[in-house]
C-alpha cells in the first residue's frame, strides 16, 4: 500500500493513501543492526495520538513491538479491509531509506543566477532566517533587551535606531515565567506608545528540553506565521551535561533542531563565564559562551554585551555592544551602547554611543584638578581610588574622575598600580608632598 512521506520536526510522518490515520515516527536512531524510533498513530485531523510505542523498524512484524502495534491497529479498525502489514511495513522502509537518504544533492553549473545578499530582520543585529546570538555574563540585560526586541519586532519600531521589520515573535523561555515577558513588553510598548499589545507568543520551557517540543513549536511558527523565536536561554535549551553527554552533544543537538524547523530567524541568548573571556583593549569581552565550540561555529552572527561598570557605579544601566562575529559581511567596529531606563510602569531603551571615560574625563577636567589628584597621590604611597577621592575634596562621585585620571598617569609611566583588589596607586618616586604636573594638562 502506498503512501506520503513527509518530514515532521525531527522525525516524519507517513499518511497511508484510503486510511483515516497518519503514522508518525520521532527519536531515531541508525545502531545497524537496529533502527529504534518512537511510533505515534494518530487519527486524521487529530492532534493527540491514539497509540504511541517504541519500536524497532526492522524488527520482523511477526514478533516484537512492530507485531504489537499491528494488532493493536487490527483491533481498532474493527476489522476494516485495510492491510495493516503492508501499511507499516511500507511506512517502516520509506523512513529508513529517507533518514539514510538524508538532504538532496543540488547540482550547481552553467548558468546560474546569484542569489540576492542575505537580508536583516534588524539591520545589523539579527540576520535574518539564520541562528543569531546575544552573549554576555549574568544579569547584563540580556534578557530584558530580547523581551524588548520582541515588543519593538511586533510593534514595527526601530529597535536600536535601526530598520526592523514588522512580524509575530516566539519566545521560548528556559529562565524566567509568564509574568516577568508580560511586564516588560507592556512597559516597552508604554514607552513607545503602542496599545493595545501587539500580537507576541511566549511559551514557559522549564523542565523540556528544545527537542521534546521541536514538532509543537513548528506547528506554532506555520500556525502564526512567526518571523523571530527567541531561545533564553541555550544552555538550558539542550538539558543539562549528565554523565554520557557532552557540551558538545548539546550544541550539536541544537544545530539539528533549529535546522529542522520552519524558515524562521533565531535569536539565542547564551552565558559566559568567566574563564571564556577574550581580553579586550578596553574591557573584558566575551567571544565564546560555556560550553562546546560548536555554538560559536554554527551562529552567523554574533553580538557580545558587556555591563558598563562605570556607569553601573552611578546607578545607571548601560549595556556596550561589541559585534564579534558576522559570517555574511564586515564585522561593525565602532559598536554601541544602549542605556535601559526603568520607570514606574514603562522601560525605554535608548541608543548612545560606547563611553570612552579615558578620553572624556580628561579633557574636561582642569588643569588645577588633575594636578590636585596626583598632588594628593604624591602625599603617601599605595592609596586606593576611594581614599584620594575622600582625599581630594571629600565629595561624593568622584571616584570616576580619580580613576581616569590614576590610569592615564600608569599609561604614561607617572604611576605604578598594583594587582591587588582594591587595586592601589604609587607615585612614581615615592610620596614628595609637592604638587606634580599631569603632562598634556
């Protein structure tokens, strides 16, 4: 009896021709000698299955799990002309010999038209209907920017003071629930002025792993026609390491699942520690998440975030973006920063560029003061930043002024910082308690 073959998340689904019924098969396996594989029997039109077993497809349909079903699909037809041994064992050879198959061999020659450039859904930050990453420590804002992106994606507004296209957004949400994606995308659109809420999906995660739901989330971007599915976050997204499997089984396992859904542009959220950070000229920043290389490999484009620590100090929210990976064109070298500002029942993000304290700071102080701060220095070795800052007049917020300051004086060789925590600042040749020029001031 023949049938249709069809790919279904990451297994297929085989509709027999003249039979009410549609067979579905997910987790398989090639072992050789065995090819396991979950069998579901649905009824046509339904959505749950009405039997679900786990089988052996070359496994003789006279004994085994294969025999089990095949009663058990006799008994439900009431003894209904249908040929049941021919349905599964066609069924059964059309999905080894696809999963075997695997894609087709395209044939490129002759005269063939170029393809057009590959395309943005926000220009510059999410390639579009490819894996894309935000990666960045703990409690940077990742998180919030995505639910923010969301909500600018669904509104049609430039996100980052960039061109966006308008669309349905999925976010699958490993970290936090319901009520958190709720009241950020309320307090964004608040902010933009967007009522009521445009059309966003969210869908709590915790406790699946991204492969168990891989056929429903599919079934929702067709349904929805979504455009952006946010995962926060991947580490969570493969289940955890156990004994027998690997970081590297994980991101692999991620690979196959975005492959195997719709057209649909991905944005991931990944952590970094600590031991994966690439120093920067100015600030640590992160090119790799934990965990396997091979989430690094298989994103096409990439953006690491870093908390400004400087402007965490005054109490402000200031995210730097450093673009680190695009595999479609130049990389961008300037980066940005954005600043999000929380108020009663609103969220705003606004674009500024990366500070650059080193420069700003001391250009705009006088002469008289930066002499001051190293006069103080001079006075008695190995003071802090807080100390010469209490030291100089005693006012609050100075700390950011001495310490641009003490780390230009150590770039040029005025000043000697040791490696301790809080780090300590020697004037070079010892305390003289007389008033040092700061050179260019």
């Amino acid at each position: 009896m023949k049938g249709t073959l069809s790919r279904f998340g990451l297994g297929y689904r085989y509709a027999p021709e003249g039979v009410p019924i549609i067979l579905g098969f997910s987790r398989i396996g090639d072992r050789g000698t065995e090819f396991p594989a979950e069998l579901a029997v649905y009824n046509a039109g339904a959505r749950d299955a009405t039997i679900t077993r786990q089988v052996n497809l070359k496994a003789s349909l006279t004994q085994g799990a294969l025999a089990g079903v095949l009663k058990e699909l006799q008994e439900l037809s009431n003894g209904s002309a249908v040929d049941w041994k021919a349905v599964l064992r066609e069924a059964s050879e059309s999905v080894i010999a696809s999963h075997r198959a695997g894609h087709p061999v395209r044939v490129i020659q002759g005269e063939v038209k170029r393809p057009p450039p590959p395309s943005w859904l926000a220009q510059g930050l999410l390639l579009k209907n490819k894996p894309n990453c935000w990666l960045g420590a703990a409690s940077t804002g990742k998180s919030t920017l995505a639910k923010a992106v969301c909500a600018y994606y669904a509104s049609g507004y430039r996100f980052c003071d960039r061109e966006m296209e308008r669309g349905v957004p999925f976010y699958l949400d490993w970290e936090d629930d319901e009520d958190s994606f709720t009241r950020v995308v309320i307090d964004i659109c608040s902010s933009l002025g967007v009522r009521p809420v445009p059309l966003m999906l969210w869908r709590d995660m915790h406790g699946y792993r991204l492969r168990d739901q891989i056929e429903t989330i599919g079934e929702y971007i067709d349904r929805y026609n979504v455009g952006l599915l946010v995962l926060d976050a991947v580490a969570a997204a493969g289940g955890g390491g156990g004994e027998h499997v690997s970081w590297e089984d994980i991101a692999l396992e991620m690979e196959r699942c975005l492959g195997s859904l719709p057209l649909v542009t991905v944005l991931a959220l990944d952590h970094v520690t600590g031991e994966e950070l690439k120093l920067g000229s100015k600030a640590p920043v992160p090119i790799k998440a934990r965990g396997a290389a091979r989430k690094y490999e298989y994103l096409r484009n990439q953006w690491s975030l870093v908390t400004d620590q400087t402007a965490a100090l005054d109490g402000r929210h200031v995210v730097n973006w450093h673009h680190t990976k695009n595999n479609v064109g130049r990389k961008e070298t300037q980066g940005f920063a954005t600043e999000i500002e929380h108020r009663e029942d609103e969220i705003s993000i606004v674009v500024r560029p990366i500070e650059m304290p080193e420069a700003a700071e001391v250009q705009s102080v006088e002469a008289s003061t930066a002499d001051l701060i190293l006069a103080k220095l001079a006075e008695a070795t190995d003071q802090t930043i807080g100390e010469l800052a209490w030291r100089l007049d005693g006012k609050p917020g100075r700390e950011r002024l001495v310490r641009t300051t003490l780390d230009r004086a150590v770039r040029m060789g005025r000043a000697i910082r040791t490696a301790q925590n809080p780090s300590r600042y020697t004037l070079v040749g010892g305390p003289q308690g007389v008033l040092v020029p700061f050179p260019g001031a």
